[in-house]
C-alpha cells in the first residue's frame, strides 16, 4: 500500500458491530465480561480502548513500523522511552532539540541518575566520542527544532547498532510523509501528534511507532503501567487528521518553499533556515532522507535583535502568534522567549536560538496571502 492510500486505510477495519467507516468514539472506561476473565479482548480503557487501538494501528502503518502507542502528549511519549532506562544509563542527544524534551531530560532524568550529553549531531562521527558502555539511548530530532538542521538517520543508525544502543527518532517536524527513521534505521520513531498528525490545533498528543516485538512490548507494558494514555475522543480526532495528512503535507511544503525563498530574496533578511536551499549544510542528507523539506521555516533579520523580531511577530495577521505548529493555520514564534524558554540563554544561543530569531510554521492557506502578510510585517 503507498503513504497516500495508507494515511487512509492502513489498519484499519470497519467497525464490527454496524460498520461504522469511521471508528465510534468508544467513551467507556470498562468493558462487560461474561464470566471473569470472558471479555472480547479489552478489559479497561487504561491497558486497551478500541477508539485508540484503531489511531495506534494507523500509526504503525503511515510510519512502517509494526507497533504503535498512543500518549496523552508528545512529552508523555518521550517520557516513556525514557522509562526504558535505569540510573547509571547515559543518552547522547542532539544538543538543537524541542525545550520541552530538554527540559524532561535535564529536570526530571537528571536527577533520577541518568546521564545526557547534549552535542551537536550535524557531523555524526562525533557522536561515538560520547558512547560509553553505559549509553543505552541516542536521541536524534531532524529537522531540529528551530535550527532546521538536519542528521544523517542512517549514519547515526549505524553507530546506534555497532554499540547496541537504541535509537529514537523524533519525526514530530518532518512526519512519515517526508521521512520514515524506522525504514532509515532507528528503533523508536516518535511524535507529538499534536502538531501535523493532528493537524488541527485542536488535540494534543504523542506516538511512538517500533517494529520489535520485544521493544514494543515494554513499551506497552510502561503505556498501561504509567498510565499516560490519551482519551478515545482525542484518538478519534487524531485518526481523522491522519486521513488528510498527505495533502495536508503537500500543501505545507509548497507554501513552506514560497516563503523561505521570499524572505531569502528580501533585503531586510539576514539569515533564512530551510533544509531546502543548496546552501543549506546538509542539504544532501535533507534531500536523501526527506522527500520534500516541509513547512517549517525561521529567520533572522538585518537588525538583528530581539526588539525587531517582537515587532515583526506582533504585526503580522493572517499568521497568529502562538507557540504549537503544524496545524492548518499558519503561526509565528520567537522561541527564544516563548518554545525555547526553558533552556538557558548561553545554551540555546550556541545552537543559534538567538533573541533575534522567528520561527514560521507555515500553514495552508494561500501563499500569496502569507508572503503579503510577512512583506507587510517586515517592511
Ligand atoms: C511539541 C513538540 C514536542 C512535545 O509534544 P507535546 O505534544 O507538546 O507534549 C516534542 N518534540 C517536538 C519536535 C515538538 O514540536
């Protein structure tokens, strides 16, 4: 089955009782049994909820894996792959990643005795500097989130198996539409499904997607036991963003490219960061692992401060100012002080998350309206 038909269809079935093409929102906590133990294969909504099965099963199929999990958020997801480690354990991260993950890792891990080293990932060969025999878990995130920086999936892969060593993926930014990491290599992909996969503002969530049956089974066994598992209303939205995620993806990746080329052409521009230009330092890797580049795009301005970019976030219209991303609106960050608060200053300033800097998530309306919008703003 190709992504397009399998955004659609990939395992799913028609519900059993009357049909239903959609599956009914199962809004139920316990299942009736007919003797105990006599249930049809789902005992309590915790461990098992048709509504949700149906949205995992989707997972699986659009990101090639075999297994999917569903979590209340994309930070839940992380979070129960970080539960798959002990004290003692060691995780080499990429240091440009969403500050929410950061925050996880330093503020809740750190003090549960796992340790992390954070380092930039562009040149993969420097990641085994970092591997010791107790790393147990690499974490990648590509296109990094608001660099646009962009890691060789196959390349950190394989250092990942030569050390027998996890890797996850967080595909959050480029979704199973541009790039599939299980296919590429790695063990875990993971999403907040809040941003494209929902694709509607309108539900937050997070997914884990693996092929090994022995990996997934601890990871349902952290799912049920931690308990940090979504609503069957939330899954049935989910399902439904899934459905057009494909055109969805096409769209945001043409008006992405409007965009970053209109600011790149514009006087006022000092730097534009979108995987798609030839300038772009791992422009290659992009084009190898991507099949397009997306619809994230940030930028800095000639002025170069933080007065500049508050300006230019506050005048805009048909982009709102908000954090989040991927939906079908367009939005306008300053990460610096909004996503990317949370990481100190001098840390985030040697990845580029400078005060000058504005992240787009390019939504789908019309192009024409969201470069007049930007051109208005800057100028
Ligand atoms: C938003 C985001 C997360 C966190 O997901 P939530 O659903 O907000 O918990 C993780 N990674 C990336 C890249 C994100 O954009």
């Amino acid at each position: 089955m190709k992504f397009n038909t399998k955004t659609i269809h990939g395992g799913q079935e028609h519900d059993p009782a009357y049909g239903a093409v959609m599956p009914p929102i199962y809004q139920t906590t316990t299942y009736a049994q007919s003797a105990p133990g006599g249930h049809k294969g789902y005992e309590y909504s915790r461990t098992h909820n048709p509504t949700r099965n149906a949205l995992e099963n989707a997972f699986a199929s659009i990101e090639n894996g075999k297994y999917g999990l569903a979590f209340s958020s994309g930070l839940a997801s992380i979070d129960a792959v970080l539960k798959l480690l002990q004290p003692g354990d060691e995780v080499v991260s990429t240091n440009d990643l969403y500050g929410g993950t950061y925050r996880l890792f330093t503020k809740i891990y750190e003090d549960f005795g796992i340790k992390f080293h954070f380092i930039g990932m562009g040149n993969t060969k420097k990641i085994e500097e970092y591997i010791t025999p107790d790393t147990k878990l690499i974490w990648v995130e590509t296109p990094t989130n608001p660099m646009m920086n962009i890691i060789d999936i196959v390349a950190v892969s394989k250092i990942a198996r030569k050390h027998d060593v996890l890797l996850a993926v967080d595909n959050t930014f480029a979704t199973p539409y541009l790039q599939r990491p299980l296919d590429l290599g790695a063990d875990i992909a993971m999403h907040s499904a809040t941003k494209y996969l929902g694709g509607h503002s309108d539900v937050v969530m997070g997914a884990l997607v693996v092929k090994d049956q022995g990996l997934a089974n601890r990871l349902y066994f952290i799912q049920n036991a931690s308990g940090a598992i979504c609503g069957p209303q939330d899954a049935f939205l989910v399902l439904r963003g899934i459905k057009t995620l494909h055109v969805r993806m096409q769209r945001h990746c043409e008006n992405g490219k409007a965009v970053a080329e209109f600011l790149a052409k514009h006087p006022k521009i000092k730097k534009v960061y979108w995987p798609g230009f030839e300038t772009h330092p791992n422009h290659d890797i992009a084009k190898s692992q991507m099949d397009d580049f997306g619809g994230m795009v940030s930028f800095t301005t000639k002025e170069n401060n933080y007065e500049e970019a508050i300006k230019i976030v506050k005048k805009l219209k048909v982009f709102t100012l908000a954090e989040s991303l991927g939906g079908v609106e367009s939005l306008a960050g300053h990460p610096a002080s909004m996503t990317h608060a949370s990481i100190p200053k001098e840390e985030r300033e040697k990845t580029g998350v400078v005060d000058a800097l504005i992240r787009l998530s390019v939504g789908i309306e019309d192009k024409f309206d969201l470069i007049e919008d930007l051109k208005m703003a800057i100028e």
